[in-house]
C-alpha cells in the first residue's frame, strides 16, 4: 500500500552486506547506549538512596509487570511487525486490527486477575506479604505497557529504525527524572511510588511514539479508518500462528525467572536478590546493548530471504560484527567486576560479584543463541522456537533447583543462567544446521570460538572467591 512506503534514501547501503550490519547497528547503537546510560543513572540513584532490599522489591515489581505484558499483549509484537510487514491493503488493515482487538480482550483479562488476586500474585513472585497489594497497583504500570508495545511494533512494521531507536529512549529518560524523588518517596515508608515510576516510563514512551507515528498519519488513518473487519478470524489465525508459539514460550520463561527468584527471596532474603538482581541486570543491559543494535535490521532482512545460502551469509555476517564487539565488552565487564557493580550500583552490592562471573559467560552464549533464534521466526518455524525456549528454561528451572543443593539459591540461579543459553544455542544451531541455512565460513568460525576462549580464559583468571 503506497501510503505505508517510506522513502528510500540513495545513500544507503544495500541490505545485507557489511556496510548495511554496521551501519544498522551504528544507527541504533547510538540510541542504544544513551538508553542504558539513562537507565544506569536511574538504578544509580535508586541504589545509593535505597540499597539491595529496596532494589529487589523494585526488580520482582518489574518482573510482575513483564509477566502480565507477556499475557497482556499475547508476546504479540514480533507477530504484528511479521503480519503488517508481509500483507497489503484490506488484509494488512484487518490483520492489524484482530491485532489490536487481542491485545486489548488479553490485557483486561490480566489486569482482572491482579486486581481480584494481588496476595496470589504476590505469593508467587516473591513478594513479602505486607507488600502484596503492589501486585494490585502493578496494573496501571501494565496497561500503558502493552499500548506502548503496540505503537512500537507499528513503527518497527514501517520501516521507522532510527525514530524507534530514538523513541526507546523516553522510557529511561522519564526513569532518569523520577528516580530521585521516587526513591525519597520510597525511603519514607511509600513502597507504591515503585509502581508510579513504572507507569510514568511507560505513558513517557507512548508519548514519544505518538509523535514519532505522527509521519505516518495517512497510513494509521487508512489501517483503522477503511474497509474491512475488526475481528477477522483468518488474520486472528495468522496472528497466533507466530505469537501462539511466542506466548507460550514468553510465558514460561517469566514463570520460570519468576519462580527462581522467589526461591531467592524466601531462601536468602531481600539482600541476597538485591546482589543477585543486580549481577542479572548488567548482563542482561550488556548483551541488550548489542542485540537491540540489530534486532530492527535482522528479522526484516532475513524475513525477505528465502534463499538458505543467502540466509546463511547473512547470518554469518550478523554473528561476526555482534562477535566480536560482545567479545570486547565481555571482557571488560570481567576485569571490573567489583568496580562496575560499584559504579553502577553501590559499594553495598558487592556480593553480586560471585553472581555477575557465571552471567557474564552466559551473556557471550546467548548474543549467539539470539542471532541463531531469529531465523526461525522469519521464516515462520514457531515450533522449532517454542521447543527451543521451553527447552532453554526447563534446562534453566533444572540446574538451578538441583544445583540449590550445593550452592545458594542465587548462585545456582547464575549457574543456570549460563545452562539456560548453553541449551539454546545447541538447540537453534543444530536446527539451522540441519536444515541448511547455516554453514559458517572459517573465519565466522575463528571469531566466535576466539571470543568465546578469550570471555573464558579472562574469567577463570579474574575469578574471585566467593
């Protein structure tokens, strides 16, 4: 449809070649940075005001609330980017709107539960009992979520990567702002301003993507102004057809995470999930800051390859550029452990150094796994995918409850972690492999396994006592 194009500028680089990775990552990477430094300032302040305890109730309110998004929006985004990127006209308008009517019958459904059951809420994620009633404010934290999940999967299905990148930035901008008074707010008594700081990011992030779909004001009109249904079952089909799969799997991963950290939190306390949060958090910030470099390049490119060598190039291409700058983050993370938990943090989140040696190895594995995984979603395999994430987060669930036995809750939790990529990037490679559509080139290869050599031997020669 004429009114979805975008301009083509002639200076840009041909999809798929090394230019274009750079290029894509360059693009985004820049927002990418400034939006972890924003939300490193945010937790800088919330940590130095509050310590670990406080930091652990904020990161299971956040959990909860990525949970009931998961269920809110049926881990319907990639779907929408996925259906509207590949259909025309009355099925492109009809697709987008069985999207929307979904998400919003899912998110009522979720929001009831809370507000019925914020103690059963609360029992599971870990909560303290005298803190269950957030379970029942995490709604107005959750509603805003899924709009802004929506209004980011229309501009990623337009083509919009650099307004995307830049809109990604609102939410830790608006965390940045509040975190001060939030955390005075908290320091007093007033536990509720968590749920009003994660509301605030979320409205603050609509906001932007408001104003960046404002381009695109003809095409939203025509998606929701012309012809066609509100709830046509073939596109509801079509849509569960990717995000069936992806729900199911979303689901069970934040169950999963979910579950070992309330084993944490009633095993070692409110301290001991602070240091733990905190060591999840850099890792998971790091190898966010290179993937989300690539993810509105990669899937787009792939989903219009069909070609299995051609697909394998351009895997290869992915995974040495995103190689090798993980590699060298990795490393520095390394040798800094303590320094960057203290920078970052606190002095008082020290003990998550004995955390943050497992992550970091893990993180390596899974920038790999993730680049492996995003095949199968363009190229519609949702069952391989759901195998490989249900697999990932059972072999999670598994070394974490069987290594507790051994270690602390939080440290076999990190030991699962590095399990959980381990299992994934197994699963999604051989599948790949065995279907045709990779065969890495020597030096694909030299890359990655030096890489992986160099986050290995750095690691055991940096590894502290615990």
């Amino acid at each position: 449809m004429a009114a979805l194009a975008t301009p083509v500028k002639a200076a840009s680089p041909p999809a798929g070649t090394w230019s274009s990775v750079v290029g894509a990552m360059t693009k985004t990477g820049g927002a990418s940075l400034a939006s972890g430094l924003l939300s490193l300032l945010a937790t800088k302040i919330l940590a130095v005001e509050l310590g670990p305890s406080h930091m652990a109730l904020f990161a299971t309110l956040q959990q909860v609330r990525q949970t009931a998004v998961t269920a809110g929006t049926l881990t319907g985004q990639t779907a929408l980017v996925q259906g509207t990127s590949s259909t025309e006209g009355r099925a492109r308008r009809e697709f987008l709107r069985t999207a929307a009517c979904l998400m919003l019958a899912a998110s009522a459904i979720v929001c009831g539960v809370l507000l019925a059951a914020p103690a059963w809420a609360a029992e599971r994620s870990g909560l303290p009992a005298e803190q269950a009633r957030l379970a029942g404010w995490v709604v107005l934290a959750v509603l805003p979520a899924v709009v802004f999940v929506f209004l980011a999967a229309l501009l990623n299905a337009f083509g919009a990567i650099g307004a995307l990148a830049w809109v990604q930035l609102a939410a830790p901008a608006a965390m940045a702002l509040l975190a001060y008074p939030v955390a005075r707010n908290v320091a007093h008594g007033n536990t509720s301003a968590f749920v009003l700081l994660l509301a605030g990011t979320s409205l603050a992030a609509i906001v932007a993507a408001g104003f960046a779909l404002r381009s695109y004001g003809a095409a939203l009109r025509t998606c929701f102004h012309g012809e066609g249904s509100w709830l046509h079952l073939p596109a509801a089909r079509k849509f569960f057809a990717i995000s069936g799969s992806m729900f199911a799997s979303g689901l069970f991963s934040s169950w999963a995470v979910l579950t070992v950290r309330a084993r944490i939190l009633n095993t070692q306390g409110l301290h001991a999930g602070g240091e733990f949060d905190a060591a999840w958090a850099v890792s998971m910030n790091q190898a966010g800051l290179v993937l989300a470099s690539l993810q509105t390049y990669y899937l787009p490119l792939l989903a219009r390859t069909s070609d299995p060598r051609e697909r394998s190039v351009q895997i290869a291409r992915v995974l040495t550029v995103a190689s090798l700058s993980g590699a060298v983050l990795i490393v520095i993370l390394i040798l800094g452990k303590s320094t960057v938990l203290s920078l970052l943090y606190s002095p008082a989140f020290a003990g998550g150094e004995r955390y943050l040696r497992w992550t970091l190895v893990g993180d390596y594995l899974k920038i790999a796994s993730w680049i492996f995984s995003i095949p199968l979603l363009a190229a519609g395999n949702m069952r391989a995918f759901l195998a490989a994430d249900l697999s990932a987060y059972a072999g999670f669930l598994i070394v974490s409850s069987g290594l507790a036995r051994w270690f602390t809750a939080a440290e076999a939790a990190s030991i699962g972690f590095v399990a959980l990529y381990a299992v994934h990037l197994i699963f999604c490679g051989s599948y790949l492999w065995s279907r045709g559509e990779f065969r890495p080139r020597p030096r694909t290869a030299v890359v990655w396994l030096g890489g992986l050599a160099l986050i290995a031997a750095t690691s055991v020669a940096f590894w502290s006592p615990a």
